[in-house]
C-alpha cells in the first residue's frame, strides 16, 4: 500500500549519470516525492525553491562536485538543516571523511544496494523529525515557562489589587486600619481546620480583605454609628452594602465566589439576617466563616483592645498646657496683627470713633481689643449682632452707653491670626464692604538671646467711603517712641505705649524696628556662664594643688 504522493517526503536525488537516476528512482518512487538534478549549481537552485526533506549527492560531477555542492548547501540559511548522503564510487577513508567535513550525514557506496538505501534514507529522515519534534518541544517549553512567568506576575498583580482596594477601604474608615487583613487571615485559618480546600481557603482569603467594601459610599457618620443609633433610613442603606460589594466584585471571575460569601455575611440560622433571609444550611459555609470571624474580632479583640487603651489611659497624665513662652524664632505675628488689626477697624465703619489695641505678654501671646464709639441712640444692629459672634467665639464684650469694647482672650498668635480672619470675614459681610488688605513687610532676625524685628505697614485711605469717620487710631502697647523708624503721620506718645491715629484720603505708612528679649535665650546664656565659671573655678583649685572635689565616705 503507497500513500499519496503530497503526503510522502521528499528527496531529491543528483547524478550526472541518467543511468544512476534511473536506479534510485526505482528504488525509491513508491515511498518519497522525487526531485531530479543533473549537476550542483541545479540541485542547489532546487533546494532553495522546494526544500526538500533529505539530497542524495553524487561526488563525482562536472563543474561544481558533491563536496562544493554540500558546502554551498550548508551556507544558504534555506537548506542549512537539509540532510545530505553521499552516493558515490569512492570507497577510500580520505573521501568519506571529507564528505562528513563538509557536512554530508551518511555515505553509501556503488553499486547501491536497495534495502541499504531504503534503510538509510528512512533513518535520516525519522531522525530529522526526530531533531524538528525536539526544537518544536523546546519552543513550547520556552513558551510555557514564559507563559508560567506572565501568570505568575499577573497572579502577584491580582493579590496585590486585592490587598490595596482592602487598604483604601481601612483608610476610609481609620477605625478599620488592620482590621480586613485581620479578617482574612483569622478566616482562613479557620477555613483550614474545617478541612477546605486550598482554592476555597483563598476564597474566604479574598472575601475578608473585601468585605467591607460596599459601605465605601457611606457617609461618614454612618461608618462608626451602631445599628441600634440607626434611623430607619440609615439602617436600610447600611443593609445595602453587601449587595453594593457583591456588585463591585461579581464582573471579576477570579472573585466571583468571595462575592457570594461577602453578599451573606450577615445571614442568620434562624432566617433573620440580611439581605436574603437564608436558613441553616442554605448560608454558604465560607459566609458562616467570615461572620463567625468577624464577630470574634469585634467582640473578644475588640474588647481587649479596649482594655489596653484605657489601662494605657489611666497610666498617663494629661499633657499639659502649652507653654507661656513662645517658640524662639521670630514671631511674626506682631506685624501680621497690626495689619490685620487696622483692616478690621476700617471694616466697622459707620461709628464715632474707633480705636484698636494689641497687648503684648510674654513672646508668642497676644491679646486683641477693639473699642468703637456709635453715632445715634442705639448701636447698629450689624454691630450688635458683631457683638454675639465674637461671645460665641470667647470674646469679652461690654456695651456702655454709646461705646463697646471688644476684648478677645489671650492667645497664642497662630491662633490669633486664625480668628481675626474669621472676624474679619464676619465684619465684611455685616457691613457691606470690600476693602484691599494692607501692604506689609516683615525682617525678624533671631539672636538666641532675643529677636530683632522691622515692620513696614501701609494702608492707602485715600478711597475711603464717605462716611467712614476720622476718628480712627491704633494703640501699640507696650512700645517706645524710639522704635519708630518713620510715620506718616507721627504717632502720639502716651503713658502706655504710641496710638497712631489715621489719617483719611492720605496714604499712612509706619516703620518699626523692634528688640523683644528672649528669656529662653537669656537663661541659656546664663546656664552656660555659670558653666564656664564652674569649669575655671575647678581649674584654679587643680592648680593650688587640692586636685577635684570628692564626696565623703
């Protein structure tokens, strides 16, 4: 029985001898697809165009022989891989070493024996399908390993996912920080002594780290409210978050089951749980874990948790209050206070007149005052309603026949500055009016032992609204008259301090320079003076001879 000729290998066979064709072509025609050539140049341009399985090459040809033939064969990248037996008359061991040189595979020797030749060429043709099934094996085995390495890069990026949604969701309630993770991991465990799985054991796995996703939309008082403080709206939004979860999760197959035990966490035995009601064994064991888990955590850990927090409590003291002394860098708030200040006093137009204060104490405290004169009868009802604000916000404020006075609690001057802003923006609105700020600069210096300071304050008048009065100043307590600089206009000396009154549709400019003492610094400097003294004193006594200080047996 012969198969069809498109399903036989093929040979091609070169002779320049028609006489030897013809007895290969006998012994072969019924197993292989032939190809003829009569010389080298024409087998080399057959092989190229056909490529065929295995050459059988005479040696002995005109123009180019079967030695130069194989060597132009195993230098062409097309037929580099195409087996070549020589069949030739020469039987020395110089030529058949020659031939193997050059790369031939075999050598048979004439006259041809046909079961020699059959058997040859059979061989050489299962071992080069022998040598193709190894290379076709090597290329899946490299892409295999490739394929091993992308899905375990894709495996570690899926953990990875999983383990930062978990982390979002403990970042959006600080409360749970840890606490997902300390949910996977107990229920795995758990998932572990029942016998599960290693597949189901990752599901539970997965189910804890993302079992709170669903309540990711919930507003933030809702997150730390227990179910009984619940309104009837807010517990049915809150029984919506395991059905929000099994929807984030259910469009990811790799998650498809963790979904189903995150939808049934709060199912009960008895029929009472959320969201479906289900009964005994219906609730998928994987939910039951995850419910058991989370209830020990909340329960037991929580409460040794809580235990450990009031014991740490009860060990520690209060801190204690901020210091009267500020930090030792320049306080830039005296400049900022000014300009603040004299902003604010513009915004309380509409009264007789009007006079702002600042109190210095110790570095880094300040206390504000405000005192306004009203025209008519009554105060206005935007000033009394200024008035309540600032009660509310600790503010001193006393209503004396046609004059308030405002007074605010000493505060440190960060904070200070925090409320005249908040003050400011209440005036503003109040009293209708939008004024630009003053232009102010500040140089501070730090010289440990104290801080020099030059202020620069600005305030152009001249587009002030008609009936904002003259009668505006400013009081700087304590200060000398030798720290101004310059003014326009000149302040006025008092027995307190200076009072810079305002002058209207002018520009007004006051520069500042200020030394405030450091009591830090100065008793830094004093500790390292009675240091050195101590140090010289030890000196002299060595030199007398009466050698260091002992302490008495």
């Amino acid at each position: 029985m012969t198969t069809s000729t498109t399903d036989r290998p093929t040979l091609l066979l070169v002779d320049d001898e028609s006489t030897n064709l013809a007895i290969l072509r006998e012994i072969l025609k019924d197993h292989y697809r032939l190809l003829f050539a009569k010389d080298g140049m024409q087998a080399f341009d057959i092989a190229k165009q056909h490529a065929p399985d295995l050459i059988l090459c005479d040696v002995m040809m005109p123009n180019v022989g079967g030695f130069d033939t194989c060597r132009m064969l195993k230098q062409e990248p097309r037929t580099v891989d195409i087996p070549v037996i020589f069949v030739t008359a020469l039987t020395d061991a110089v030529n058949e070493t020659q031939g193997f040189e050059v790369g031939a595979v075999d050598y048979v020797t004439k006259p041809v024996s046909p079961p020699v030749l059959f058997a040859r060429v059979r061989t050489h043709l299962q071992l080069v399908n022998v040598e193709q099934l190894q290379q076709a094996n090597a290329k899946l085995n490299d892409a295999n390993a490739k394929l091993a390495d992308a899905n375990r890069r894709l495996r570690g990026n899926f953990e990875a996912s999983i383990r930062m949604m978990s982390s979002i969701i403990e970042q959006r309630n600080g409360r749970l920080a840890g606490y997902c993770r300390r949910t996977a991991m107990v229920g795995m465990k758990v998932a572990s002594a029942l016998g599960m799985s290693d597949a189901e054991q990752e599901e539970v796995y997965h189910a804890g780290l993302l079992h709170e996703i669903g309540k990711i939309g919930f507003p933030d008082d809702l997150l730390d409210k227990p179910q009984p403080s619940m309104t009837q709206d807010e517990l049915k939004l809150y029984k919506q978050h395991p059905l929000n979860a099994e929807l984030i999760l259910v469009p990811i197959e790799e998650l498809a089951t963790a979904s189903v035990y995150i939808r049934h966490q709060h199912e009960r035995v008895d029929g009472l749980g959320f969201p479906d009601g289900l009964v005994g064994d219906a609730i998928p064991l994987g939910a039951s874990i995850l419910a058991a888990t989370k209830f020990y955590l909340d329960k037991v850990m929580g409460r040794r948790i809580g235990e450990q927090v009031r014991r740490r409590r009860r060990r520690q003291p209060p801190p204690p209050p901020p210091p009267a002394v500020g930090p030792t860098r320049a306080p830039l708030g005296f400049a900022l206070l000014v300009g603040v200040l004299m902003l604010l006093a513009l915004l309380l137009g509409g009264c007789g007149a009007i006079d702002a204060g600042v109190q210095f104490g110790a570095a880094g405290r300040v206390q504000l005052q405000l005192g306004l004169q009203h025209e008519g009868l009554a105060a206005q009802s935007w000033q009394e309603e200024l008035a309540r604000d600032l009660r509310a916000h600790g503010w001193s404020a006393r209503h004396s026949g046609l004059h308030w006075t405002l007074r605010s609690p000493v505060l440190p001057t960060q904070q200070a500055l925090d409320e005249l802003s908040r003050t400011i923006q209440r005036a503003t609105d109040l009293a209708g009016l939008d004024l630009p700020p003053p232009r102010l600069q500040v140089h501070s210096r730090n010289w440990m032992v104290g801080i020099r300071e030059r202020i620069s304050l600005e305030l152009d008048l001249r587009r002030l609204p008609a009936w904002v009065p003259d009668g505006l100043a400013l009081r700087l307590e304590p200060l000398a008259p030798r720290a101004v600089r310059s003014a326009s206009p000149q302040p006025l000396s008092t027995d307190t301090g200076l009072l810079w009154t305002l002058e209207a549709g002018a520009p007004n400019q006051l520069v500042l320079a200020l030394w405030r003492w450091s009591a830090l610094g100065l008793g830094s400097l004093a500790i390292a003076a009675l240091l050195m003294l101590s140090l010289v004193l030890q000196w002299l006594r060595r030199q007398l001879g009466y050698g260091w200080p002992q302490l008495p047996r």
